[in-house]
C-alpha cells in the first residue's frame, strides 16, 4: 500500500503571540512577543468566557494594537 503524501506541517505565519489556557483553574490568557507591543497581556478572562474569547482574542489584539499585520 502506497502511503499518501503528506501535507507538511509547517506553519503558514510567524508565531508572535501565546494563547494559554488553563483547564483546571478555568481561565485564559493572551501573551503577544511582539517587541513593539504596546499591551503584552490580554486577560486573564474565566469560566464560560473562554472558547469564544480563545477564539477571537488573537485577532482582536491584532485589529487593536498591530494594524496592517494579522495575528
Ligand atoms: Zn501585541
């Protein structure tokens, strides 16, 4: 059996934020690395906020604080 070709797995933008989410203490935050930020952190946000927030967080601080450049 042939093996399919893979797909690389190598990412298509330079990582420059972290997104950390702790599970057990339920809660979230949002570390961006860009040396020309003017706000590092985003958060902490709790509990059922989480999902939605994980999801839209990267973006938002990017419209806000980085515009022209995508997360
Ligand atoms: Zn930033």
């Amino acid at each position: 059996m042939r093996s399919a070709p893979r797909v690389r797995d190598t990412p298509a933008r330079t990582v420059v934020g972290l997104l950390i989410i702790d599970a057990e203490n339920r809660r979230a935050r949002y570390d961006c690395h860009r040396l020309d930020c003017p706000q590092l952190r985003e958060g902490p946000v709790f509990g059922a906020a989480i999902p939605e927030w994980a999801t839209t967080v990267a973006a938002e601080h990017f419209a806000r604080y980085h515009q022209g450049d995508r997360p």
